[in-house]
C-alpha cells in the first residue's frame, strides 16, 4: 500500500476517510458556533433583563427616597462618570483599609 500511487486501491479509501474527516470537522464547527451564538444571544437576554431590573428598582428607590437624596444621588454619579479614576482609587484604598482591620482584629 503506497498512498502516493494513485493507481493504488487503498489510496481511493484513504482520500474518502480523508473526505469524512473534514465534513465532520466542518459540522463540528458549525455546531460549534451555532452553539456561541445561542449562548451569546442569552447572555445579551440576560443582561437586557438585569438592566431593567436596576431601573425599576432605581426608579422604586426614587420614589421612596426625599427629594433633595435624589438630586445628590445623581450629582454623584454624574461625577462618577465624568471621572471615575478618583473614585476607584478611594474604593481600593476603603477596600484595603477594611481588609487590613479585618485581618488584625482575628
């Protein structure tokens, strides 16, 4: 059996194996990727839900809360936003502080 010689009978056998091969390789791809889509399509489902969710429950927590709360609610975030690099080093540094107390007082 020599796989270069084309007038070799187990050549024809091989070039099929070789065939099958790849159209399984192929619908394995395919399956592969129907798969991520599905999989992306509920992760953008679930976030779209869990965004809705935080509205209502901000828009409930308005309601609830007095005026003037509100308005430095927004103040706050709106400050947030625009520079969110402050507040992330002050959340670090509170979130250190914390861990260390914590650790000394066991």
């Amino acid at each position: 059996m020599d796989p270069r010689d084309p007038a070799d009978p187990d050549t024809d056998k091989l070039h099929e194996l070789a065939d099958t091969v790849g159209d399984k390789a192929a619908e394995a791809k395919h399956r592969a990727e129907d798969r991520s889509a599905t999989a992306a399509l509920a992760a953008t489902d679930l976030v779209d839900r869990a965004r809705t969710r935080v509205f209502e429950a901000a828009e409930h927590g308005e309601e609830a809360l007095p005026a003037p709360v509100v308005e430095r609610g927004r103040r706050l975030a709106a400050a947030i936003r625009e520079q969110p690099l402050p507040f992330a080093v002050g959340a670090l540094a509170g979130f250190l502080v914390l861990w260390r107390i914590l650790r000394r007082s066991r």
